[in-house]
C-alpha cells in the first residue's frame, strides 16, 4: 500500500507555493503521493469569492519543491481540455518531475464547472471525448508522427518530443462513479482505477466490500493487465493510529494499492473553515502505516 494526500486548489490552497510547501511537508512526513484537485470556476463546495488557483501551475512548483513524491491531478477532466496541451503539460512535467507524474482522468460534469462555463453535459458526449483525448494523447506520446481522423478531434500532422521520461508512458489512472460500469471497463485499458460513489458524500468513503466487487470487475475486463493501481479516496482519523490501521488494512485486503487521504471540512466545521494549520497538521503526522 502507498499513501497520498489528496488536496484542494481553492481557498487558502488557491496558491501554488502554499501546495509547493505542503507537498514538501509531506514527503518529509514519509507520505508516497502529492494528489491534486482539478478545477477551472467554482463548484458547490466553494463560495464564488474564493480564490483558486492552476492545478498544472502549482504541480510545476511541486515537482521543483519536492523530489520522490508522486504527483498528479485527481482528476484532470480531459473532456474538456484539448488533448495535445496536456501532451505538452504532462511530459513537461514529467521531464520536471523527473519521472514522478501520474495523470488521473475522468469524464467531467456538473453545472460551476460544466454547463455554467458553456461545456458539453451528455454524460455519453463527455464519455466520448474522454475516450477520444486519451486515444490522441496516446498518440502524441509516442514521439513519432501523428495523424488523427476522429469525431471531435482532427490532428493533419504532428510529431511531439520529447517523449515522457516514463515507459511505456506516464501512468493514467481512470476515474469513474461506482456502480457505473463504462468507466471501469475504461480503466481496465490503463494503469489504474479510482473509483467514487455516486451517492457517496465527500465525507464517506465507498465500503470494502463494493471496492472488492470494483477489483473483480476490472480484472475480468479484456483489456486488464497487472500491475493495476486501485486508489481509494479515504478517511482515517490521524488521531487513532491503531484504529486507522484498522482502516486501511480492510481495503487493503480487498486490493487497494493506494490510499488517498482526504481531508474534509468538516472535521473542522463547514466548507468555509477548511483552516491550512490544520492540513499541515494532519499531513505532519504521516500516513497510516
């Protein structure tokens, strides 16, 4: 099992050197993962006012503050970013990070960051999109000339180096909304699932045994090959560290393979109490191993 943070961009983390400072807080904690949240406006979980910063900005000033950590977007929304900047995002910061990235995707949605911004909402469309960006970023990675004839994106020619520092390619985990199934047979064709629940609020967290039919599932996929990352989004309490092994080895039994810490507000309040001392705090305490 590796453990990660999984930490916010808005509020008092809308600034690329307050993320800078905590990802070196962590890896000198002994945490394996410097996780992101991928937003563009606002969301319900934030007042309008609220500043919020680039995740791919602030991700550059972690791999230059940090060195073995891990670092990513969970997740970045591919349905609505063109696939050939994330090519240039993603190997720049893999070069940057020196082979430390991980890209975790999804399909998007919702009304802030979605429909308010004019974005496509079909949950099929954004599907579609996310399948085609994953296909052209593929592509581009490769280093070697790149034609593409699809239904949303039409690359003539290109050619883009350099390739990742990673082999085969810098790792995609997949996310997707348990119990639907489309996103579990997606990620079956990559490097990792993450899977959330539907009906799950923040504060909760999916249970073993649906995270063990999550495994079965994917495994059973035609396109699934091991090693196959499974990340949870977690809970443990960061007081109790008997009780918070516990947790963990519960899911680690049924095939978690990374745990992704998330700190929630309301352990301190409400949404707009999400106070940074606390964060640091928790992230200074370690994980629970």
């Amino acid at each position: 099992m590796r453990y990660g943070i999984y930490v916010p961009i808005f509020g008092p983390y809308g600034d690329a050197l307050v993320l800078a400072n905590l990802a070196q807080e962590a890896e000198e904690a002994g945490w394996d993962g410097f996780f992101l949240w991928d937003l563009v406006s606002r969301t319900t979980l934030a007042p309008t006012i609220d500043p919020m910063v680039d995740p791919w900005i602030a991700m550059a000033a972690i791999a230059l503050r940090t060195s073995t950590i891990r670092l990513g977007p969970l997740v970045t929304l591919l349905s609505r970013r063109r696939p050939w900047i994330i090519a240039r995002q993603t190997v720049s910061l893999d070069h940057l990070s020196a082979g430390r990235l991980i890209l975790g995707v999804g399909s998007g949605g919702g009304y802030f960051d979605f429909e308010a911004l004019g974005e496509a909402t079909n949950p099929k469309t954004l599907g579609a999109l996310l399948d085609e960006s994953l296909e052209v970023l593929s592509g581009l990675w490769s280093g070697e000339p790149y034609h593409h004839e699809g239904a949303y994106f039409h690359i003539k020619k290109a050619q883009f180096l350099p390739r990742p520092v990673q082999s085969p390619r810098i790792p995609i985990w997949v996310a997707g909304e348990w119990p639907a199934k489309a996103p579990l047979r997606r990620a079956a064709n990559f490097d990792g699932v993450i899977p959330v629940g539907r009906d799950v609020p923040l504060t909760g967290m999916l249970t073993p045994a649906q995270i063990q039919e999550i495994v079965r599932y994917v495994a059973s996929q035609p396109g699934y090959t091991a090693p196959f990352e499974v990340v949870h989004s977690g809970i443990t309490t960061g007081i109790d560290a008997a009780q918070d092994r516990e947790i963990v080895a519960a899911y680690e039994q049924v095939g978690v393979t990374w745990w992704a810490e998330k700190i929630v507000p309301e352990r301190w309040g409400s949404w707009t109490n999400w106070p940074l001392e606390a964060m640091r705090a928790r992230i200074r305490l370690g994980p629970p191993r």
